[in-house]
C-alpha cells in the first residue's frame, strides 16, 4: 500500500505555483524517507483562488481576489512529485540560514529565493530560527475536476496488540492538515 501526502497551501502561494513562478515551496518539516505524490489543499482564508478557461485560445488563468471564475478555496486542486529537497539550518550566532548538504550549496540563495516567491525577510520571518526545508515541486499536475477531502483517507490506529503489531483502520478526511500530513486515495487502499 503506498501512501502520498496532503498539504495546505495559502492561494498567494499557490497562483505562484499553478502560474510556473514558484517552483520550491518553503516547510518546517519534511517527511522523512518519503518519495511520492503530494496533493495540494487550497486553504480557505481571505485570500480567494479563482481560476478562468479560455475556450477560445485554450488557456486557463489563475487570479488571486478576483471576481471572476471559479473559487478554488477549499478543494484539492493539485498534485506534485516529491523526491527532493533542500535542508536549510538556521545559526542563531549570525541570523542566517545555510544549505545543510554540499550538494545544495548550487542553488544560490537569490536563485532560490526567487523559486520560492519570497523575500529574504519573508524567508527568515517563516522560519523564527527554526531549520526549514525547501521542497521542490516537480511533475506539477492540475485536476480537471477538483477533489473533495472526502476522496481522501488517514490512518487511525484503533487497537494496540503488541509492541510490534498495530491494527489500523482508514477514515475519511473531514478537515485540511494545517501543514501535511500522510493520506490515502481509495486506489491507494485496495
């Protein structure tokens, strides 16, 4: 059984991501040893996501606050590939943050900065001196129909039988992750 992860994005982040402009999103956190799909809730908030197709020239537009199209709040909208990302450590004696890995010292930090919409103060106010992780969004696919939390499952452990052994049972999402969290599709469970 394989599992994919649910995360919550604000819609001023995400019409970056869904317009190609942010193409690393910034976290806390990072599942460890985790490869595989990450679906993509639209947080609802004062911020609106709506999107408009074009029938004429085929094209869809995403607007963040606008009147027009379909609001996206609240719907999963989306999934990316997650397989990599880059480890960020905070220094408290200089106020800085660097890339854990040498492999990562590539990405210059105005490179990344700009894959991550963010500022440098914006960077740095997200993380509060804390490590942050910059996961990189890779094979982007929008739904053509949005999906309800509801088509989505989590783990429960409902009986602990023994150190090593744990009977679990699935149940439908009824609320977002409020920032990921490990989820099943009904094709993940048979």
């Amino acid at each position: 059984m394989t599992k994919s992860l649910m995360i919550s994005i604000q819609p001023k982040h995400l019409v970056n991501i869904l317009n190609g402009n942010k193409t690393l999103e910034l976290r806390k956190t990072v599942p460890k040893d985790f490869k595989g799909w990450v679906y993509i809730y639209v947080s609802r908030g004062k911020d609106r996501l709506s999107v408009v197709h074009d029938d004429e020239i085929c094209k869809t537009y995403y607007y963040l606050n606008s009147t027009w199209g379909r609001e996206l709040n609240g719907e999963v909208f989306a999934r990316f590939w997650f397989d990599e990302y880059i480890a960020y450590k905070y220094y408290k004696d200089d106020n800085s943050y660097f890339a854990k890995r040498p492999q990562d010292f590539g990405y210059g930090a105005e490179e990344v900065l700009k894959r991550l919409c963010l500022s440098r103060d914006e960077f740095k106010a997200y993380g509060k001196g804390k490590d942050l992780y910059a996961w990189h969004i890779k094979k982007l696919e929008i739904f053509d129909k949005p999906k309800e939390l509801g088509e989505f499952y989590k783990s429960k452990i409902t009986d602990l039988l023994s150190v090593s052994k744990v009977k679990s049972a699935y149940i439908q999402l009824d609320k977002a992750p409020q920032s990921w969290q490990f989820v099943y599709t009904k094709e993940e469970l048979k």
